[in-house]
C-alpha cells in the first residue's frame, strides 16, 4: 500500500493503523473545498514559475474530471487513500501524470486540511445565517398577525404579567438575532487563509500565499505558520455559536411543548409537523420540538468534546485534530435541520387566542397594576406590595373574589376595579420595550427593519 509518506518507511503501514487513522469516510464532504484550494494552489505554483503553464492546465483539467467522478460517483477510492486529500492528489496524478506529481509541491496536508475546513465552514456558516433570518421571518409574519392577542407572561413558569403575543414572539426573534451577529463575527474571524503555512514552518520555495488567499476569496492571510496550521479557534467558535443557536431554539420548543397540552391549550399543532402514538389514538405530539430540546445536548457535548480535544496541544499540528472534523459537521447538520423544521412548525401551528386571553385575565395578573396605583397615589412601593399581597392571599384562603377585596379596600375601593377587568393589564405596559400594544408597536417596526436587512445580508 502507497501512501504520501512511505518513502520514510521500510513497510507499509498495518491494516490496525489504517483503520484507527483514516478519515475518508467523513472528510469525503471537503472534497469540492479540497478541489477548490488545490486549484488555487497550482494557479499560485505557475504564478510563482515552479509550474510552466502547461503543467498549470494539465493539473487543473485533471482536479475538473476529479470533480466531475466525485459528482457523478464515479470515482473509485483506493484502500490507500487515508482522507480525501490523499484521494484527490492521487487520482490527478493518475491522470496528469508528472505534473499532477507536483500538485503537493510547497504544501502540507496540515495547511491543506485547515484551507478546506475554514472554507467549508465559512460557506456552511453562511447558510445557517440564512435559515436563521427564516425563522425570523416567520416569528416576524406570526408576530404581525397576533395583532392584539395577549397571553400570560411568566416567571418560574407561574403567571406573572399579561404580555402580547407578538412581544413573546419577538423575543425569541431578538435572541436569534444575537446569533445571527455572532456567525457573523465567527465568519469574518475565520476568514484568514493558511495555505502557504506549510507543515508548520513555511517554505524554501517561492510561494504567493497573498495571492492564493485573494484567488480562494479570503479576506486575509495567515501571520503565523504555526499558528496557521494548529488553530481551531474557528471550529470552537463555530461549535459555539450552534450551541447557543441550539439553546435559543430549545427554549422555543419548551415553550411550544408547553402550550400546545391539553393543561395549557395555547397552541394547536399542524398534523403534518405532529406524530401520533403507537398505541394511544387520542395522541398529538411535539415530536420536532422534542427533539430540538433534546438534540440541543448533543451540540453541547460537541462543543465541550472538542474544547477537552484542543486543551492540551503543543504547537503546531498533531493528529489529534483529526477530531475536529465530525463533530463540526454534526452540529451544522443538526441546525440545519432544527431550523428548518421549528420554521415549519410554527408556520403552521394555530393559536388559541381565547385560552390564551382567558389564562391572561386572571384578576391575580393585575396584581402589580394594583400596586402601582397605589403607588401613583404616594404610597411607598414596598407598602403598596404588602397591601396587595394581602388581598391576593386573603382571596386564596378564604375563596372570596379578589374583586370583592378590592372593592371594600380602604386603600383601593371601586376605582380601582377598572384595572381587573380583561385587556387592560397588558394595555398599562407603555414603557419601551415593554409588553403592551403601545411599546410593541415600535418595537414590531424595529424588528421588521432588522429581518429586512439581514435577508440583504444574507442574499436570498
């Protein structure tokens, strides 16, 4: 078996090794990256008179049929064929003969592996950038069309303070919108190209790693050849931004979960984004929002595993990063689906508005608006808070209405009778960003603002 380093080697490598080292079976999805960096890199060897322009177009007609047999699935890998690096090189040389040989010149698989990856992330970033803005989007349209519809809001998951629909959506759309700045940042942080780093210590020869930067479309070049070859920053970074993404999303589908049971009654779920029960035929279940709950764990440990993998590595590359491959590729994935699917179903969901404002206009949900006049009138808030309180307990224990309390309060009295009544808790909440119609109003054109100019962003 030949390999790219047998001329140090006496005999070919053993069966165990190769099967506790090869990275084929997941590194195959950088080889339209691996493609596009090897082409650059030849462009740069020619630049550079290491190639003649003849070998320059031999090498580069034969990584097009490369490509063309891995699209097709025409291409035969070779038990020799460690990763796909090794693949492609071979296989051009195959059909270039001694120019392909000289494909590898000035380069290491170290800087070569870490030009394919910071590609490939920062294309697959980019994407998930995209179907962030489209759940944003969808909150955005669900947002506009709850109008005035309000529901509880809640604290340590008890009634708290009535609160628009919409202003409870945009949350949500607020914190995803903090992801979308963070892929940002991450993208423009990786967007630095290694090739030209070598193994870790450059190059004897004239290489133009400026050149290949601006040809492959990174925004700059390395500094550092050992840090060149040895830094995943990126990935941990990249690993991060989707576990938060995944966190942020998570605590969508509790909510989701939460209201669409029989107990809470807010949401109904579409059959096409809901499954059934093997054995009980009354059964709807959230089974993508579950599974968004769930799959978020698998993000974390993808983080955390890799963070543990980096923490005690000398400089420059050790094989050790080998590993940073598949959980990056998990996680990327697993957005990407969990995007989707958490689109799809609350696209299609219907709300119940009447559970919703039935659960919101408890007289206890007024408490604070209770409190609050007795503030206006000069009483001090810790007072009012205690006269209150009292009422709501006093209402609980003995089961009188709390209209009744307040009705014969000598501190509140009929006037404030008007503050129970359905709808005007959530009509007091004025102050910006606040949950009342007259602070979401703003708030609501704020965001359609921002949603607008990230899809620009974005460019779909």
């Amino acid at each position: 078996m030949s390999t790219l380093w047998h001329g140090r080697f006496e005999g070919g490598p053993a069966e165990e090794l190769m099967a506790f080292t090869v990275s084929l079976p997941f590194d195959q999805r950088l080889a339209v990256d691996d493609i596009v960096g090897s082409r650059a890199h030849v462009r740069g060897l020619c630049r550079s008179g290491i190639l003649t322009d003849v070998e320059r177009d031999d090498v580069l007609a034969a990584l097009d049929a490369v490509q063309s047999e891995l699209a097709a699935g025409t291409f035969e890998f070779e038990a020799s064929d460690e990763d796909i690096h090794t693949a492609v090189e071979r296989r051009v040389t195959e059909l270039a003969g001694p120019a392909g040989a000289k494909l590898h010149t000035g380069r290491s698989r170290n800087d070569q592996v870490a030009t394919d990856l910071r590609l490939f992330t920062k294309r697959e970033l980019a994407g998930i950038a995209t179907r962030i803005v489209t759940l944003q989007e969808t909150l955005l349209d669900r947002a506009r069309t709850a109008g005035d519809a309000y529901l509880p809001g809640y604290t340590h998951l008890q009634r708290a303070q009535p609160v628009l629909l919409a202003h409870h959506l945009l949350a949500h759309g607020w914190a995803l919108a903090r992801d979308l700045d963070r892929l940002g940042s991450t993208i423009e942080r990786l967007d630095v190209s290694p090739l030209g780093a070598g193994a870790l210590a450059g190059s004897s020869l004239p290489l133009d790693p400026a050149g290949t930067a601006a040809d492959l479309g990174f925004a700059r070049v390395f500094e550092n050849s050992l840090d060149a070859v040895s830094d995943r920053d990126f990935v941990a970074e990249s690993l991060f931004d989707l576990a938060l993404i995944g966190v942020h999303l998570s605590r969508l589908a509790e909510e989701i979960i939460l209201w669409s049971t029989d107990e809470f009654g807010f949401l109904r779920l579409d059959d096409a984004y809901s499954t059934g029960s093997s054995m009980l035929p009354q059964k709807k279940n959230p089974d993508i929002a579950e599974l968004t709950r769930g799959k978020t764990g698998r993000l974390i440990g993808n983080l955390t595993g890799l963070l543990a993998m980096l923490k005690g590595l000398p400089l420059a590359y050790n094989r050790d990063l080998q590993e940073d491959k598949e959980p990056l590729f998990d996680s990327l994935d697993t957005i990407a689906l969990a995007l989707a699917a958490m689109t799809g179903l609350l696209a299609s969901s219907t709300f119940n508005l009447d559970a919703m404002a039935a659960a919101a206009d408890a007289p206890t949900s007024a408490a604070t608006d209770l409190a609050e006049h007795l503030v206006s009138g000069g009483v001090p808030f810790r007072d009012a808070h205690a006269i209150v309180g009292a009422l709501v307990r006093r209402s609980l224990d003995e089961g009188i209405a709390l209209r009744e309390l307040v009705a014969a309060s000598p501190e509140l009295g009929p006037d404030a009778l008007s503050l129970l009544d359905q709808g005007i808790a959530v009509r007091r909440r004025t102050t910006p960003g606040g949950a009342g119609p007259a602070a979401v109003a703003p708030q609501l054109a704020a965001f359609e603002q921002l949603v607008a100019a990230a899809r620009l962003r974005v460019g779909e």
